[in-house]
C-alpha cells in the first residue's frame, strides 16, 4: 500500500525473480458517492458469439495465454484472409471465460485485454506476435457474463512497436 485515503487507495505489486524485477502492478483502488454517471465510447456492431468465426489457437507444439480461451472473430481478418494487404486498424473478437458464466474480475478484464495484439494481424495484414510493454486497465462495471468483446483499436505502428487500445464489453 503506498497510500491509504479514505476512499481512494493506491497500491503497488512486484514480480521478481532471481532478485530481478519482471512484473510491475500499480493500482488505484475505490469508490465514492458521486450522482453523475455516462459511459460515451458504445459497442460495436457485431455478430454475437455463436454467428462469430471460430478463430484458430496457438499452433503446435507452442504455449500461450489464448489456449485457456475460446476466441471467435466477430470483425476482421485471420489464417488465409491475411493477404499482406493493410486493414483498417479496428477489429473485434469475442473472448470465452474460462470456467464458464461468472462476474468478470479485474484479472479477466487485464488478460482479456493484452489480446489486443489479435488485431494487429488484421491491421498489418500479416501473421505476427507481439508483447506487451505496458497496459492500463480501467474497470468501469464488471458484470456476469461468460463471453467477454475485445473491440481493438491499433493507433499506430513504427520502430517494431505497436501502440494500440481496447474497449472491452460484457
């Protein structure tokens, strides 16, 4: 805890190893009574899950975060429609929880939202991976739901870096 207010508390978490940082977390945590409430961004327009196409996971013999995930592309490019040729840098993919039906947790919402680099495929127009340097998560409202829309949005790529955003739906 680095700071304890009455309503707002700001926390930081480390992952080392080998006496090495790897991981750094730092949150804001709380609520307050405010009347005001919006949400302006809106969902995209979208086939819901099941009219969604089944999207492909990791390849054999590889390990990744997408194999405990179900993902159907719900806008965008995949596999064989990849032709090299750019896309328009938005696309959408719905996200299966693991373990079924439950309230969405801030863990599913940070994991959820690191598959942003799904849409840099369809952005670039080619197969490529990605790791995330940085990610900044903001919980809005979590929900029950067992499907969870990435809507990615790829701002820009230049120097071997993607810079890129997402609304994630329930």
């Amino acid at each position: 805890i680095e700071v304890s207010g009455h309503q707002t508390t700001q926390a930081r978490a480390q992952l080392s190893l080998a006496g090495q940082a790897v991981l750094l977390a730092v949150a804001s945590l709380g609520a307050r009574d405010s009347a005001h409430r919006g949400r302006w961004p809106s969902p995209p327009a979208v086939p819901g899950p099941d009219a969604a196409l089944d999207r492909r996971t990791s390849p054999s013999g590889t390990q990744s975060v997408l194999d405990h995930y179900e993902v159907r592309v719900a806008t965008g490019r995949t596999g064989r429609a990849l032709d090299g040729s750019p896309g328009p840098g938005r696309s959408a993919v719905w996200c299966r929880l693991p373990d079924g039906p439950r309230e969405v947790t801030a863990g599913d919402v940070a994991l959820v939202g690191d598959m942003l680099m799904l849409g840099l495929a369809d952005a670039l127009g080619e197969h490529v991976t990605a790791n995330s340097l940085d990610n900044t998560v903001r919980v809005v409202e979590r929900a029950p739901t067992e499907w969870v829309l990435l809507d990615v949005r790829i701002d820009a790529v230049e120097g071997g870096y993607a810079h890129a955003g997402a609304h994630l739906w329930t």
